[in-house]
C-alpha cells in the first residue's frame, strides 16, 4: 500500500490525466481553425498553449527517468498537433507515462534528486517531489489559461475542479473508466 507522501503524487497524476482529458475533449467540439485561432493569455492560442503542455510533460517525465537524451527535446520537440483530437491522444499518452511513474515511487525515491537540464545551464539536482509538484502546478497554470481562452468560444468550458472530493464522485466516474482509472 502506498504512503500519503506517494498516494498524493499518484492522486494528483491522474487528477492530471482526467483534467487533460476533459479540457482536450472540450477543444475537439473546435475546429482546426478555432483551435489555433489568436487568443489573450500567455500563449496566443489553445492550440500553443496546449502543445506547450505536453512539450513540457515530455521533458519533464524524462528527466525523472533520467532520460540521458533529455536535452534533445529542446532541439526536437514533439509535433505541433494542429488539432484537439489528436493532441488528445498525444496527451493521453504522456500522462499515462507519468501516472505509471508515481505508482513506482517510494518515499525514498520522491527524496532522490532529479536534474531538469537547460541547454545553457545544469541546474542543481531538485528532489524529484518538488519536480512533481513543479510539473502538476505547471499544468493548472496553463490548463486555467486555456480554460479562461475557451470560454471566449462556442464551446462551454468543463468542469475541471471535482476530482478529489467523495461526493463528486459520480461527476467523474464515466470519465475516469474511459480512461482505465480507478474510480475512487
């Protein structure tokens, strides 16, 4: 059985996943065009910052397996997915590397170090629970622009907030099946 320190990181990689998979279900209703049309926030469109959401997972997840080839990232970036469906799967996929990764985690292991190299720069190592919650905090940063951006759309932004509390668990329980998530 897992810790409260391990269970909270694994409770807040699929709380990742569901609030991916809501928001980009959302974006499909757009189309091509709506998707990348200019929006105001820190990134001009749903489209970059959505991409940008899962460039970042990708580096960050192979940092924390101590990918030796995490710096190419920078050089080579995943594909601009020029639509929600597709960047859907794409993400679908990268938060099922890093709900897999939290499982595996021990409390020693969420006190190892983990380095997030720069191109420029190696920082110091960061213990890999502070990554983790750097990670998930950069998600609902940008998760929340692009809810605010969708909103100025036809498309009614989900829900994004009822995943933890037990009296919202009916609100997600189809959703978190779907995705092959306990329910609970």
């Amino acid at each position: 059985m897992a810790t409260a320190f391990v269970g909270h990181f694994v409770a807040m990689a699929r709380n990742n996943a569901w609030a991916n998979n809501r928001l980009l279900g959302a974006c499909t209703a757009l189309s091509a065009e709506e998707f990348a049309a200019p929006r105001t926030s820190f990134f001009p469109s749903l489209r970059a910052t959505l991409n940008h959401i899962l460039w970042v997972d990708i580096y960050y997840i192979d940092a924390l397996l101590g990918d030796p080839t995490v710096l190419e990232r920078y050089h080579d970036p995943p594909p601009d997915f020029a639509d929600a469906g597709t960047l859907r799967e794409a993400q679908l996929a990268s938060d099922r590397r890093l709900i897999a990764f939290c499982e595996r985690q021990t409390d020693q292991s969420l006190v190892g170090d983990c380095v997030l190299p720069r191109p420029n720069r190696r920082p110091p190592p960061s213990p890999v629970a502070a990554v983790l919650a750097h990670l998930f905090q950069h998600q609902i940063h940008h998760r929340g622009q692009a809810h605010a951006m969708l909103s100025g759309t036809r498309v009614k932004p989900p829900q994004l907030d009822e995943f933890f509390l037990a009296g919202e668990q009916h609100l997600r329980a189809d959703e978190l099946r779907a995705l092959g998530l306990p329910e609970t």
